[in-house]
C-alpha cells in the first residue's frame, strides 16, 4: 500500500457503469461508416439536454476536467441496429478548505520523516552488517568451510527479516488511512451520464426510491483506504432483467440508434453529500431525453 495509492483523488466511473459500444470489442465484419450529420445532432442533442440537467457547483466548489459532447463520428455496420452507447461525466473538486488538507497533509509528511529518520540508525547498522556477511560468505566458500557458509547463511536471513520489518513499519496504515481521510474525504464528487450503455451489474447496490420518471434507483456506499464513497445509480427508458445478474438496457421501439434508448446516471459523492447533490439535478429533464 503506497502514499500515492492512498491520495488518489481519480473518480472511476466506470466501475458504476458496465458500458461499452456495442461491438466494441469485436471483429467489424460489414465494415464502418461514418455516422451522419443528423444522427450526430441526435445524439448531441441528448447529451445537451442531459447536461444542460446538471447542477452547477455548489458554494466552495468548482467544477474540473473537459466536458466537451462528443457525438459518435464512425460506426460498425455491423452494430448499425444496436442502440449507440455515448455519454459524458460532470466532476467537481472541493476548494474551500485546500489550505487545512495541505496541512493535514504537511503534518503526516513530518511525522513520517521523523520516524524514519529515528529508525535511520537501525537501518544503517543492519545493512553494514550484512555487507560485512556478504564478504565473510565469500571467504567460508572459496575456504570450502559450508559449516560457516550455512552459520553465515542463517544469519544474512535472520538479518535480512530484522530489515524487512523496520521498512515495514513505514507503512503504518493507521497514519496512511488518517492521511487519506484527512485529505481525500468529501474531495471530489462527479456525476455520468452514459447513454444506452448496455449491461449494468454490482453486487453492493441496493433497490431505493426512484425519482419521477425513472425506470429504477439505487445505491450503495464503498470504502477503501480510510476513504468512503456514496454511490447512486438512476435509471431511465428501457431496461430488462439480465439472467446472470443486473439489468440491460433495451431498444426503445422504432427510434433510431442514435437516441437515447436507455439512460444511466451515475453519482459519486461523500456519503453525507449524496443526498443534496441528487436533489440538484432535474432527472424530470434528463428523463424527456429518453421520451423524445
């Protein structure tokens, strides 16, 4: 477990969303063809209105990354009857308390400095004494003395686990969780919007109240690291049961590839956080694109 791993701020969404093009993955047997101007403005015209659903940031926030719409430019002739899986995400980074979590997060560093530095000693000592064992190895070998190789032997190893278990000491995940929590709980929350996007699976979710509209919620909460996360998924338009687990989104009747058949929105945020940033976005909006 590494201080990097810890501090990770990335959201992964698509741990949420198990979505993929259709055909994505596979051979394109009929060839492509790039999508036309009008299925293009279909397809931006639902991640518009979809974004156009979404909360700015709330009071000490910002909003990060590129949210640039970008249409399907090409497509599978063999997927051409196979509803178009597109979509984009929303993330927002806390500002308002940056100066306490560098910090927290200068504190930790000390104290961890400080440590290794009291261990430094130890550390210099047993790594001289096997330097000193690696030279009186040679000599037992080239003397042909294997009782002191093997005395020698014994003792490199013994040496070597004293070694391994001061360096593991400065791994200390009391202190790393702390760090963590300190300085990436409540950092970052994002929302996805993810257009047709196929099979939806996750042991952890649980059925909850669906908004006007919806198909279906639910949520769940994760933890790692010290670090937790609320999790909501909405889903709108037409999906099936799936026989191994989960659902899958469905053509909507007559519609053409390029719209919105099915819609998942996905949000992370900090446990405590979920519930208000829900009530801000106008899922009544995000579910006419499904009903256009």
């Amino acid at each position: 477990m590494t201080f990097a791993r810890l501090l990770r701020g990335a959201l992964l969404l698509a741990a949420a969303i198990g979505a993929s093009a259709a055909f994505a993955d596979s051979e394109c047997v009929k060839g492509y063809r790039d999508t036309t101007a009008a299925e293009r403005q279909t397809m931006l015209a639902v991640m518009e209105a979809a974004k156009a659903a979404l909360p700015d940031a709330p009071t000490g926030w910002i909003i990060g990354g590129y949210e640039d719409l970008s249409p399907i430019g090409t497509i599978c002739k063999d997927a051409e009857n196979t509803p178009w899986s597109y979509g984009f995400s929303r993330t927002f980074n806390r500002a308002d308390d940056q100066a306490a979590r560098e910090q927290a997060l200068a504190e930790a560093g000390a104290k961890a400095r400080a440590a290794q530095e009291a261990r430094q000693p130890q550390i210099d000592a047993l790594t001289a004494r096997m330097q000193t064992l690696g030279a009186e190895l040679g000599t037992a070998a080239q003397k042909g003395d294997q009782a002191r190789v093997d005395a020698i032997n014994r003792e490199l190893e013994k040496t070597s686990k004293q070694l391994e278990a001061i360096y593991a000491q400065a791994n200390d995940p009391a202190l790393l969780e702390s760090v963590a929590k300190a300085t990436m709980q409540d950092r970052t929350m994002a929302i996805g919007i993810s257009v047709n996007p196929g099979g939806i699976s996750n042991a952890e979710m649980k059925k909850s109240q669906a908004p006007a509209g919806a198909h279906s919620a639910y949520r769940w909460t994760t933890s790692a690291d010290g670090v937790s996360e609320g999790h909501a998924q909405v889903l709108f338009g037409a999906w099936h049961p799936r026989a191994q687990g989960g659902l899958v989104s469905q053509r909507r009747g007559t519609q053409p590839s390029s719209a919105a058949h099915a819609v998942a929105v996905t949000v992370v945020a900090d446990p405590a956080r979920l519930d208000s940033l829900l009530a801000s976005i106008d899922f009544g909006a995000i579910a006419a694109t499904v009903a256009r």
